[in-house]
C-alpha cells in the first residue's frame, strides 16, 4: 500500500500547520527529514533537514499501527505555519519515491478499510467537520462515538440469536429438539420491532438536526418582512424600501437558535400582480413557504397573508409595532426590536420541540438501512404467526441481518465510498 501525505490544517498563513504521514514508509519519511524516529505518542522537537537545508524547526508525533487514526504505521509534522514553509515540506516529501500525495478522505478511507471506525463513524465524522451549531456538534460527536454501531450491534446480536434458533428447526428437522423455540424467537423479533420503530420514529427530527429548519417570513408587500429578517440576522440580509414589491426573490440567511441550524427566509410580498417579474417571485415565496418548516405571518395592521393558511405550529405576529399606539396581541418591530426577543424565543421553543425525539440515525442512507432490517422482520414476523415454512422464515432474518451490516458498512457500500469521501478534504 502507499504510503500518502497531506496538509490537515487549513490552507494559508498560520501559526502552526500540521502535515500528516501515513502508510507503511511513514516512519521512513520521518527519519529521512529528521534523522531518527521519535517515540510514539511523544511530542519531539527536530530539525526537518532537506539534505544539507535546514527546512524548520517542527514538533513531531508519530504513532505505531495500533495506536493511529488510520490502523497504520503515521506521523504529524507541526510545522510553523508559513506557506513557503509549508511548501518546503510539502516538496520534500513528494521527492520520496515511496510517498504520494493523499486523495479527499484518504486518511479516513484507509481508517474504515482497517477497521478503525465503521462507516456511521465515518459519517458521524464528515458531519462533525460541517457542524455549524451546538445541536450538530454534539449529534455528530454520537456518532463519531460508535452510537450507532452499538445499537446496530445489539440489534445484530439479537436477529443472529432469532436466526440460529430457526436454522436449528430447519438442520434438525428429522430429530426432537427439545424445547419449542418459538415463543423465544417471537420475544427477540417484537422487542426489535419496538426499538426500529422508535428509532425510524426519531429519524426525521434527527436529519432536522444535522440539515437545519428552514423558517419563512411570509406577508403582504411592505408587512416589514425585510427589516424584520435584518433585526434578526443583526445585518442588513435585504434590501428595504417604502416602495412595494421591493423583494422579488427568496432572501435567505442562516443563523444559529437555540444551537439548532436555522435558515431565515425573506420572501416575496404575496397580493394578486399582473406584473410578471413579481408574479413569479410571488410563485416562488409560496413555493419555499410551502416547503418550509415553519412559517412566520407578519400581519400589516388588520390584514391577513393572501394565498397562504398558517399550520398548526405557525407564528401569527403583527408587525410594525412602533408604528401603533396599541398594538393587539404578539407584534414585532424590525425598526425598534420590540418583541424579537419573544418571537426568537418562540421559534426556538417550537424547532426544539420538534427535535426532543431525535434518534441516532441522521443520514437517509442509514435510515433506510434501518427500515430495511424492520421491513424484513416484520416479514419473519408474519410468517411466524401465519405457520410459514421456517426456510422462508430463516431467510428474512438472514435479510434482516444484512440490512444491519449494509448500515456500518460491512457489506454493499462500495459503490458509495468515493461519493462519501469526496465530501472530505485533503488531509482527512
């Protein structure tokens, strides 16, 4: 295998940068740069020499195979962070003939291939990288942490238990077995069908979670939807104006609440137009209002919001407040910042709501792994009830089993590697 080195700190002017070897000439890259190997897992401060050009002086760690992110022999070579400098080393290494530079996720493909992590950690691990708010960092932490795969291991455990008791009905057929298996496979597959169902039931809060809400402003021309959507994003996001029809496209801005990914959109002021530049970004708010999690109607004065209907979990709230003496009810003010407090805090309380249930399955592949499994004992379920062959049986729970397997990665997902790893950077 070759061995590959990368930059694993951001690109550009530092004050540090870290350069990562891995493979089985790691080591021999280390000693020909600074003429020893320190001792594992204890930081040493060298020379990095190019033959008789002294390159930087470097904290150096390097580590055996079974104590490395990737399962082999590698090192990090903390540099000082300046771009020649990193050049430099850069160079140097790429002159070894046993070395090449590393490809996007390269690091954590060979981590997975040499059983340092399963692929939910591997995922878990791309989410961690992305996370932008509290929420996503501690779910990404879950599954880097192998939440996923213990609960995929206990599922396991119990179908192959189910598993083994049916193959035993089906090898021994001709022979008394001495106690009848069946409440005992029946107990194991009802248990597991709870725990999936629960776990599919917490699937869609969780992927809210690592994706974010999307929440709209929704109203009629010069409701405020523009100021109010600045006052919230502490920036002017949009364009204002006196004039109506001023937005014509959908404003987006992403915003941390509550430590959940929140994702703010000033739409379009929605009245009948013949105008066809403002129907079609009348069209377009109804869209993403539509598809959104959460709408929020400014009221301009007594008005209602043409074309739309508030859901369940939607926000009411009559805007321009510093322009009314008595303002009825919840009201805001883009202007003044009356009532954002309360309206942030009650878009907070109902996204976090909406998360409280969330499970540890957060990507679609996994969930639909999960669902797989459930769909197949289900199958074994109903057979059992309706006397079916034990053959039919077994082979649902075979199915059952593999589904799981698929979920961390030990079977059918090479066809999904190179799409997972090219998420990653260089040096990861």
């Amino acid at each position: 295998m070759d061995t590959i080195f990368a930059l694993a700190s951001a690109q550009g002017r530092a004050g540090i940068a870290v350069v990562r070897i891995s493979g089985p000439s790691a080591w021999g890259a280390v000693r020909m740069l600074c003429g020893d190997v320190p001792e594992p897992r204890r930081a040493s401060l060298r020379l990095i020499r190019d033959g008789d050009d002294v390159l930087d002086q470097a904290l150096i760690l390097t580590f055996a195979k079974d104590g490395s992110f990737t399962g082999e022999e590698s090192a990090e070579l903390h540099l000082h962070g300046s771009v020649a400098t990193i050049r430099a080393v850069l160079a140097a290494l790429g002159r070894q003939p046993e070395l090449r530079l590393a490809q996007p996720g390269e690091f954590t493909r060979r981590a997975l291939e040499n059983g340092q992590l399963d692929l939910t950690q591997v995922e878990g691990l791309a989410d961690l990288i992305d996370a932008e708010t509290e929420a996503q960092r501690r779910q990404a932490m879950r599954v880097l942490e192998g939440a996923v795969g213990r609960r995929a291991e206990g599922w396991r455990h119990d179908l192959i238990r189910a598993a083994a008791l049916i193959e035993a009905t089906i090898d021994f057929a001709d022979e008394d077995v001495p106690t009848d298996v069946g409440p005992e496979v029946q107990a194991l597959l009802t248990g597991l069908r709870a725990d999936l169902a629960q776990e599919l039931a917490g699937a869609d809060a969780a992927e809210r979670v690592r994706d974010g809400f999307e929440v709209a402003i929704v109203g009629r021309p010069n409701a405020g939807k523009s100021t109010l959507l600045n006052a919230l994003a502490g920036r002017d996001a949009a364009l204002t104006s006196e004039y109506e029809g001023t937005t014509r496209d959908v404003i987006e801005v992403r915003m941390s609440l509550g430590g959940l990914a929140v994702t703010l959109l000033d739409t379009a002021g929605l009245r009948a137009s013949d105008d066809p530049v403002e129907r079609m970004g009348i069209d377009r708010a109804i869209a993403r209002a539509e598809g959104a999690d959460l709408r929020i109607f400014l009221l301009d004065g007594d008005y209602d919001v043409p074309m739309l209907t508030p859901r369940l979990d939607d926000l009411v709230v009559q805007g321009k407040a510093d322009q009314r003496r008595e303002a009825q009810g919840f009201s805001v003010s883009g202007k003044t910042g009356q009532g954002l407090d309360r309206l942030l805090g009650a878009v907070t309380e109902i996204l976090s709501g909406r998360v409280a249930g969330a499970g540890i399955v957060v990507r679609e592949r996994q969930r639909l792994a999960v669902q797989n499994a459930a769909h197949h004992i289900d199958r074994a379920v109903d057979g059992l009830a309706a006397g079916a062959e034990a053959e039919l049986v077994a082979e649902d729970l075979r199915q059952a089993i593999r589904a799981l397997d698929s979920l961390v990665g030990r079977v059918d997902v090479e066809h999904l590697l190179d799409v997972i790893f090219a998420s990653f950077c260089i040096g990861k």
